[in-house]
C-alpha cells in the first residue's frame, strides 16, 4: 500500500491487497507524512490545540499499561469515560479530560507519540479522498470496540456465548495492529457497517 495525492489533490491510497494490514497502512501513512510534511503552522483544524474527545483503542491502552490486565483495567477506570458512537450505534471510550489532551504539551508535543491511540495515527489533517475515510473509521471503529470488549471480558462474569460474540471482532486482545485489513473489512460487514457494493470502491 502507498499514500499519493490523487486527480482532485487528496490524500488517496493506490491498492489494498489480501495481505495488507493496518500495520501496512500505518506504515504508509508515515513514508507520505516524511515525504510530504504538514504545514503546521497553518494547521486550521488545530486538533492537539482544541478539546476533541480522544478515542482511545484497546493497543493504546496495553502499551500504555505494558500489557497488564490489572493496569489496563485501572487506566480505563481511572483516566477514561464512556461515549456512544452515534455513527457506529456503540459505546467507546475516551480520555477523561476538560479540554486539552493530557498526553499533548505546552509545546504540543505528544508524549506517548509512539504509543498513541490508532485514530490519532490514521489521521491526517489535510483533505483526504472518501475511500481513505472509509478504511480509517472502519479501522477505528473496530479497535475501539476491541476496547470496550476486553475491557468487559476482564472486569465481567460473562457467558461463553457473549465472549464469542465479542471475540468476532478481530482486534480483540490483539497485540498489535497486525490484523489484516479484508479481516476488518469482512468483520465490518457483519457489524452492518460496510456494504458489499462498497468493498468495491476500496
């Protein structure tokens, strides 16, 4: 996978193959950034600067806890809350804040840059192509739901048919962002999130 402005000057990406991960895609996204620095300084969008919620995925907040289930079950409990996402008819977590980032400096440097969350590294504040959307919220979308699904699996006495249930979801205790993207895609689709005349344009 390779990041290239297209005919219309957004960001757009060439091919998805059946091998290609969100790793790959994450990958790309830093190759185009080096070869095609963002003018921060007329940033208008300004995301570290503003309160945006800060959605927080489940790869996030392991590393962040150095793979302990007690210190990711206390992160979450200590530092997020709960928010419906609207778009995706489900609940997620956020960083429990008033306004600026806590992770982000008065220099707005991030301090757990090589830590932070999958939305913060699938996003690019420029114009970017609809199809480049599409794989970055259904990305998201999946890994922020593996959170509220570990987080539930660690801290519950559920039934074996709800873990299987939760376990569909491919980013469930994953370790890393490995996970292939026809995986996300295929899960997706059984969510109701993606439709099959859509997987085409991607």
């Amino acid at each position: 996978m390779k990041l290239l402005f297209d005919s219309e000057g957004k960001v757009n990406y060439d091919k998805i193959d059946k091998d290609t991960t969100v790793e790959d895609m994450l990958k790309a996204i830093d190759i185009f950034l080096n070869s095609n620095p963002l003018p921060c300084d007329d940033c208008e969008e300004s995301c570290c600067k503003k309160a945006w919620s800060v959605e927080m995925d489940n790869i996030c907040v392991n590393r962040i806890s150095n793979w302990n289930d007690e210190a990711a079950s206390d992160f979450v409990r200590q530092r997020l809350v709960k928010k419906r996402n609207y778009y995706r008819e489900f609940d997620q977590f956020v960083l429990d804040k008033e306004n600026n980032c806590h992770f982000i400096t008065n220099e707005n440097y991030c301090t757990i840059y090589e830590q932070r969350p999958i939305i913060c590294r699938l996003y690019i504040c420029i114009d970017k192509s609809f199809r480049y959307n599409v794989v970055r919220e259904l990305i998201g979308s999946t890994y922020l739901q593996a959170l509220i699904f570990e987080d539930e699996i660690r801290n519950k006495v559920l039934t074996e048919d709800l873990i299987k249930v939760y376990n569909r979801n491919p980013a469930v205790f994953a370790k890393g962002y490995d996970i292939a993207l026809k995986d996300i895609f295929n899960y997706a689709e059984e969510e109701g999130w993606l439709y099959d005349d859509e997987i085409d344009e991607l």
